[in-house]
C-alpha cells in the first residue's frame, strides 16, 4: 500500500499563449512526518529543455504530519515543444522521506495566436542592361510554433522576365528561416525601356497572405538613334535645262532616325547649318519610342547665281533629342551636298560674255592711246612723277602722266592703264624723214615753274626744250651722224652740261651757245665713242664710259686732269666691248654695265694708279647684255638698282652701299617680249604708299611703268 496519495484539479489544459495553471493536492498517508515535491515532464520534448517552461508553487513542501495534506500550484509559461498542437504531460509526485511516486497525465492543447512570417530581401535595389541575368533573394522567417508551407509570389514584372514563373515554394519549419531566389533575366533592348521598375514578393499560407517585401530593378539606358540621310547629293534644279529655269521644287532629302535603344525619344528635331539655306523638316519635329523608326523630309532651296558655273554647298543636318541620356545619333550629323545650277545656262553665258568682251575690246579701242610708231630709246621721271618724257627713233618726245593708283593697273598690272599719254611735246607724228632721239634728260631750274628737257639726237643735235611753252632752242644745230648723241649729263645749277657726242666728251655753257670747235668745250677726245656719262657725287670731276670699256675721269678744274681707270671692265671682244651704264652713290661707290652682261660696283673711295677697289661683280649669258641702268635710293639709304637686257628683261636689285662689301639682292623680274632701250627709276613714299616706280622704253614701241611695294 502506497504511503502518498495524490490528486490533480484537470487533466486536460488549453494554452493560447498565455500562461495556465492547474493544483495537485498530495496526503500523507504514512506514519510520520514527510515532506513533498512535484515535477512535470513533456512526452517528446528535448530532454535539455529544463522546467523554464512551467513554475511550481512551492518548490517542496515543508514536512507535514501523517494523514495531513499540502497543495501544489503548477502554471505553463509557454509550449515545451514548437509547432505541437497537442502535448502530453506527465505529473510526477515523490517525497524527499518516502521511497513511493505517483504519476498523473495531462493533455496540453496549444491553441496559440498565429503569427505574420517576416518575408525580406537582402538586396533590394537592382541596377542592370537589357539581356542580363539577375537573381532576387527572398528570405522567409516563420516565428510560429508549427511548420509553414509557404508560397510566394513575385508581381510587378513580366512574367517573361522569370525564368521559371512568378511563383515559388518553400517549407519553414517553426522558428526557421528559409530563402529562394527569383531569376530574372530581362528581354532585347527594344523590348526593355530604361526606368525603375517595382517589384512585390507576397508570401501566402492556405491562400492567405502573410508577409510581403518590396524591391525595384532599373534597366539602365543603351543603345542608341541610327540617323540616315538619303540622298547624299541634290542637285537644283534637277536637270540643267538649255532655258533658263525660274520656278524650280525644292531640292528633297529623306531622314531616318530608328530608335535601337530602351529610351524613348519624345521629340526630335532638327537642325541644319546653313545660314543662306531656306530649309524646311516636315514635320518640324517627332518622337520615336524603342525599336521605332522616325522619318521625317527636309526640302532645301537655295537663292541661285546667275552667272558661272554650278556651285556646291555642303548642308551639315544635325539631330536634336529630348532624351539626352543617350547623348547624340549615330552619326551624331550628316553633311549633303546641295549643288545650283545658275539662272543663265552656260552657253547663254559664254555668248553674253562673247558680246560683253567685243564690246569692251571696242570701248579699248575707242579709249586706245597712241604711242611711239618706232623703238623707244630713252625715258626720264622728274623728281615727283608729274612729268614723265619719252624720246624715239620716231622723232617724237612725248609727255606721259603716271596712274600707277588706277585699279586696272594696281590690280592686274595692264600697261594701258598705268600711263596716260598727255601730249606730242617735240617733233610731227608719222613723220616722213624724223630726226631720231636718242637721250632725254628732264630737269627742273631753281624756278620750279620752268621745267626744261635736253634733247640729243642721233644726227649730233642737241636741243633743249621748255615743257610747259613747248618751244625748243637749239644748242647744237651742226648735224654729223658720225657724232650722235649717247648721253647727256647735267650739272646741279644746269648752267652746264656735257654730252657724249661720238668720241668727244663736250662741256657747253647753256647761257651761250654751244661751239663744238672751241677747245674749250672739249674735255676729252678718246677717239672712242662714248656711250655713259655720270658725275661723281661731289661735282668736280665727270666720268665717261665707252667703247672697249674704258671709263675715264675728267676733273673739272681749270684744267682738265684726266684719269684713264684703264679699262674697269676687262674687254671680252675689245672692239665691240661698250660701257652702257655709270651711276653714282652718295658715297662715291660706282655702279657699271656693259653690252656683254657685266654688272660691277666699285669702291671710288679706294683708287691707285686708276684702279678701283671692286665690291662686286656679276656676268649674265654671253647672249645677254645690259642696255641701260638706273639707281634711286629710299629714305633708309638702301638703294635700288634696275637694269634692262637686251632679252627684255628688266631685274630690280637692291643693296645697301657698304664700302668693304656690296651683296645684292634681287627683288624682282620683269619679262618684256623684245630689249629693253631705257629704264628709270623712283622711290615714291607717303602716307599710303611705300613703292618704286619703274619706267621702261624698248624696241616694240612702249613705254611702260611698273610697280614694286616695298615690304
């Protein structure tokens, strides 16, 4: 027979999550004294699990007398198994004095409130291109006592997008975790805007939603706007007519701009670079959604041309879009090509231009000047161009007027507009048996109001003409064709002047006649005839030059010393060989020519025993000689040289006149058809202008002027 005896208030409990209690009451049927303690287990349950689950009130009892009884108060806390709807429970009595244990069984039903599963992502911002493949984790938590099947459900996306459908499921156990992961992978680029796109994943137990977490995917932008412009070329009008064509359509291009990108172009327009082009795009602007091809047609005209030929002009057309993400087209711009046509159609062109040109040739040959009917043989400037004078075989001297500034011949260089002949000052036009002039020299007196010209003929003549009252004076009348006049040089008060009259240098006073018997007036009979005359910068001696070379010195003391310089330029054939040029510097260095092509410059400072120190010297072709020289200087003492061939060639040097070493440059070559007779030279210089002003005569009859703009 048991000594405990014990009972218990319920064999069943129902918990729903908050605690429950129920009593054991234990009697002491033994003897004596004993005392008593409860425990409680769960069928199942982890044996580690401990009595956190329950309390027990009291722990142990205190000892109580035979036959007395004493109460013990059992309270659930919580389930000791998860996810259990029924437990069984067994109630164990013992006593610390007494070897005997009475058992009890409780039903425990679980009826606890359910809770919401707790579905999140771990990544739930995603950034990819079309055609890419992404995985979306979903991580489900089920905090229930009791195992879940779950399905969950994403939304928001094509379905395409899925790989294996919006709808996955998973089994968590009670107080477990569990994850899936959606695949995604979105379609061609076309059929994938750029944007945000949301995203929903639901979880649903027995079709009932318990748990959701939101996400989005942006579809980043690509791709890109194929433009294309046909046709590359137009022409207007469309076909050259052989009439002219007024009326004409607009020249027409056709435009493309296919969309081959995920963004939306919501408005393209475009623009073309051709401020003179009146263009038009019909329509004005349009939109393009992806995969979607926008045409559009630009009509271009153009204000044409009446005269010349076709013309090209290049049309750069330049797409606009609204959506800059993309940034430009591809190409970013086209360039066409537009060509005119002009109004008047070629040959109405080239007839009309036909009868412009007679017509200006007749206008020429009304407005033609007349000039020399023979070779020109000598031409002179006075100090300031206002007056420029040509002597011919003609007989003639005639007055020029220099236009270097007119247009015709600042700009194209036509010789008929850069001389305008003003008058026959000496001698008859076709005259049947005329006196031929052989040298001019052109000086002004102190009285700039008479302005004279000493005429030396080819008979031996010598003349001296008033430009302004055109009256002659004879200065030398007896005629020897023996002794013609080669050259004449003045002095600076023109009181006097020499002349090289065959092979006689002659001086003659210009207040008295002129005898050439007086010896007086001979200076020097070479017996060769002379061809140059200078005088040497500081007037006291003269220097002629001639025949086989020689140039001699004459001072021009009282008496006459002269200085044969014994031949400065050696003779290549010793009787044909003349000197053609002599012209001096400031600094006494001597600039000579001959027939043969020699070019020589001497230092007159450095002479011993009639030799001179050369600076420089120079041949051209044997074939080719020097006819005439002339020299000016600008206001930088650098001086310019002009010479004229017998090839027709006129060469412009220039040099600065140092006396140890002289380089010259040339500065520029004029080609002339037959030889040049005479050349003379100027520096003209003011506000406007920086020039030399070259005059020529030669042997087809002209008289020409030339301009070089110094730099």
């Amino acid at each position: 027979m048991s000594n405990i005896s014990s009972t218990i208030s319920t064999k069943v409990l129902h918990f729903n999550d908050s605690p429950v209690s129920f009593e054991v009451i234990v009697k002491n049927l033994s003897s004596g004294y004993a005392s008593f303690k409860v425990n409680l287990g769960a069928a199942g349950a982890d044996p580690n699990i401990g009595d956190h689950w329950y309390s027990l009130d009291p722990i142990t009892s205190t000892l109580i007398p035979s036959g007395d009884s004493t109460k013990f108060k059992i309270k659930i806390l919580s389930t000791p198994i998860l996810g259990m709807d029924l437990i069984n429970l067994e109630v164990r009595v013992a006593s610390v004095e007494l070897p005997d244990i009475n058992y009890h069984n409780v039903k425990l039903y679980i009826s606890s409130v359910v809770e919401q599963l707790k579905v999140y992502l771990p990544v739930d911002s995603f950034a990819i291109y079309p055609r890419k493949i992404l995985d979306i984790p979903v991580r489900v938590s089920n905090p229930n006592h009791y195992s879940t099947d779950v399905i969950l459900r994403l939304s928001g996306l094509d379905d395409r997008w899925l790989e294996r459908g919006s709808e996955r499921r998973l089994k968590i156990g009670a107080g477990k975790e569990g994850e899936i992961k959606f695949t995604c992978q979105t379609p061609i680029v076309k059929e994938t805007p750029c944007g945000i796109y949301p995203f929903m994943v639901k979880a649903y137990v027995r079709n009932e939603e318990w748990g959701k977490a939101g996400g989005n995917i942006e579809i980043r932008p690509i791709g890109t706007v194929f433009f294309t412009v046909t046709p590359q070329s137009h022409t207007l009008p469309p076909k050259n007519s052989w009439l002219p064509q007024f009326k004409i359509e607009p020249a027409r291009y056709y435009l493309s701009l296919k969309n081959a990108s995920n963004v939306a172009q919501n408005h393209i327009t475009i623009a073309v670079e051709d401020s003179n082009c009146n263009c038009r795009v019909i329509p004005d602007s349009g939109a393009a959604k992806p995969g979607i091809t926008l045409n559009l047609n630009l009509e271009a005209r153009k204000k044409r041309h009446w005269w010349g030929l076709k013309r090209k002009y290049p049309l750069k057309i330049i797409p606009s879009l609204s959506e800059r993400r993309l940034n430009t087209t591809d190409p970013s711009s086209h360039t066409v090509e537009l060509w005119v046509y002009p109004l008047l159609p070629l040959w109405l062109q080239l007839g009309l231009s036909a009868i412009t040109i007679a017509l200006i040739l007749w206008l020429l040959s009304l407005l033609s000047i007349k000039g020399h009917t023979d070779q020109v043989n000598s031409v002179t400037f006075d100090n300031n161009i206002d007056t420029i004078l040509s002597g011919s075989r003609d007989g003639t001297v005639r007055k020029w007027k220099a236009t270097p500034d007119h247009i015709l011949c600042q700009g194209l260089n036509w010789q008929r507009f850069c001389l305008h002949h003003q008058a026959i000052l000496f001698g008859e036009e076709n005259a049947s048996n005329p006196d031929e002039i052989e040298v001019i020299k052109l000086r002004s007196d102190n009285n700039a109001s008479r302005e004279f010209a000493f005429i030396g003929f080819d008979s031996g003549r010598v003349s001296k003409l008033n430009i302004r009252t055109h009256r002659e004076e004879t200065l030398i009348d007896n005629q020897d064709s023996s002794n013609r006049i080669l050259d004449i040089a003045l002095s600076p008060d023109l009181k006097t002047i020499y002349l090289g009259r065959g092979t006689r240098l002659l001086r003659c006073n210009l207040e008295e006649k002129c005898d050439t018997n007086n010896d007086s007036n001979n200076l020097i009979r070479p017996k060769k005839s002379i061809h140059a005359l200078t005088l040497t910068p500081d007037h006291q001696s003269i220097l002629a030059g001639g025949q086989e070379n020689d140039i001699f010195m004459v001072g021009l003391g009282g008496k006459h010393k002269v200085s044969n310089f014994n031949r400065l330029h050696p003779p290549i054939n010793k009787e044909s060989d003349q000197i053609t040029g002599l012209k001096f510097t400031q600094n006494n260095i001597l600039v000579s020519s001959d027939n043969r092509g020699l070019l020589q410059i001497w230092n007159f400072n450095e002479c011993n025993n009639g030799k001179c120190k050369l600076l420089y010297s120079s041949h051209k072709s044997q074939r080719v000689g020097i006819k005439t020289i002339a020299l000016t200087k600008d206001e930088s003492d650098r001086y310019y040289l002009a010479t004229g061939d017998t090839d027709g060639k006129i060469e412009l040097w220039s040099f600065k006149p140092n006396l140890r070493s002289v380089k010259l440059q040339l500065e520029k070559t004029i080609k002339y058809p037959q030889e040049i007779r005479s050349v003379d030279i100027i520096h003209q210089r003011n506000s406007s202008h920086n020039r030399l002003l070259i005059l020529s005569g030669s042997r087809d009859y002209k008289v020409r002027l030339d301009i070089h703009n110094i730099k």
